[in-house]
C-alpha cells in the first residue's frame, strides 16, 4: 500500500513537473511570438516610411520640373512680345 501510494505520489509530482516544463514553453513561444511580430510591425513601419519619403521626394522633383517649364514658358512668352 505504502508503494502504491508512493508511486502515485511520484506520478503526480512527474505531471505537475511536466505541465510545469509545458506553461514555461508555452510562455516562451508566446513571448517569441511577440517580439517576431513586433518586429515585423517596424520593418513594416520604416518601409512605409522609406516609401512615404520617395513619393514625396518624387513629387518634388515634379513640382521643379513643372516649376521651370512654367518659367521657361512665360519667359519664351515675353521674349515673343517684345520682339513684336
């Protein structure tokens, strides 16, 4: 009896170190988890910044551009009227 009670003691210290080695696992894949998504949430947040700046360096390019052809098209307009 004593042997059978022991064993059963010994079983259930076995299970509860195990469920134990199972939660801790558990917590750790779950924190893992975490900081994997973290950083995929700032890889994500400076591509959008990077493209947010090109976009906004390409439409100021366009905006020089259309700048000087609007110089360029008022000076061609007024060397037309002086020449008439």
């Amino acid at each position: 009896m004593i042997f059978l009670s022991l064993q059963t003691m010994m079983q259930a210290q076995f299970q509860a170190e195990e469920m134990e080695d199972l939660r801790n696992e558990l917590c750790e894949e779950e924190l893992a988890e975490s900081i994997r998504r973290k950083e995929a949430e700032e890889t994500e947040k400076r591509c959008r910044a990077m493209m947010e700046l090109r976009a906004a360096e390409a439409e100021g390019r366009q905006m020089r551009a259309e700048k000087v052809a609007a110089e360029k098209a008022e000076e061609e307009k007024f060397k037309q009227e002086v020449r008439k």
